[in-house]
C-alpha cells in the first residue's frame, strides 16, 4: 500500500491550478513601439514591414488578419512562446498591431492570452509577464530593425 501512496502523493503535491490571468492595460501598453524611420515614405515602411511578417511567420496568409495599406495598418495573430520553470516552453497567444504614417512606424501587441497546448498549461500572466514581455519586445525590435535597414538592400 505504501508503495502507491507515496507516488499518488508525489504526483498531487506537484500538480498546481495555474489561473488564466491576461496582463494588465498598463503592462501592455508598455510594448508600444514607435520608431522613426527617416526619408522613408507610408509606402515604403509598410512594404516592408509587411514583406518582414510574410518572412518571419510559418504561413503569413493565415496571420495576417487585416492589411489596409491606405490607412497603413496591418493585423496579425500570432502564437508565441518562451521558457519558463526551469526550462519548460509555455504558449500565448498575441494580437500585433503594424501602423505606420510618413516617417514613422509603431509596433503594438494586444490580447496577450495563455494557451494550452494539450495537456499543458500556458503561462501565468501574473508570474511570468517578464519572460512574455521580452519575447513580444524582441518581435517589436526586430521588425523595426528590418524596416529601417532595409534601404541598404533597396540599392542592389
């Protein structure tokens, strides 16, 4: 008997409820980026952070959700995910937010949601923001990266 308690036990003392707890306004408006790009045109910007979405996502047919050139404005929905506890990965969902006018260009991600994948868990928003915040940041970084070095490879 004993030797199926202590395991039975093991097994609940490690199993936690996590709450699904999505990140607050002011933690998501904190991922706002806005970037100058200058002697780039709306058009420019936007080609081009359209085309480094269209690079950088498995199937960018199925995560652009709006492209709307005149008013500059591309909506994706993306599935993202980081290390947690010791090196498990946990999965979240983001809604990323392209605008761009003359000039300038902003990044934003919104609806930052855990999701489970199968039988595990995403992660808690309330521990974890930090780890989800960089990930989503890095994105934002390097898409405005890409923008703005993109002239280089304008005059091939």
């Amino acid at each position: 008997m004993k030797t199926i308690l202590i395991p039975l036990i093991l097994l609940f003392s490690c199993a936690a409820f996590v709450p699904n707890i999505t990140p607050t306004e002011g933690q998501v408006k904190a991922l706002e980026q806005i970037k100058e790009c200058p002697g780039l045109s709306k058009q420019q910007i936007y080609s081009r952070a359209l085309s480094w979405i269209a690079r950088s996502y498995n199937s960018a047919n199925d995560v652009i959700q709006l492209k709307d050139p005149d008013a500059g404005q591309i909506v994706c929905k993306g599935l993202g995910s980081a290390r947690f506890d010791v090196g498990f990965t946990r999965s979240f969902r983001y809604t990323l937010i392209v605008d761009v006018k003359e000039e300038k260009l902003r990044v934003r991600f919104e609806n930052i949601l855990s999701e489970r994948v199968g039988e595990v868990a995403g992660p808690d928003m309330k521990y974890q923001w930090d780890e989800v915040a960089a990930y989503l940041a890095n994105i934002g970084n390097t898409l405005a990266a890409e923008v703005s070095k993109a002239e280089a490879e304008d005059n091939w």
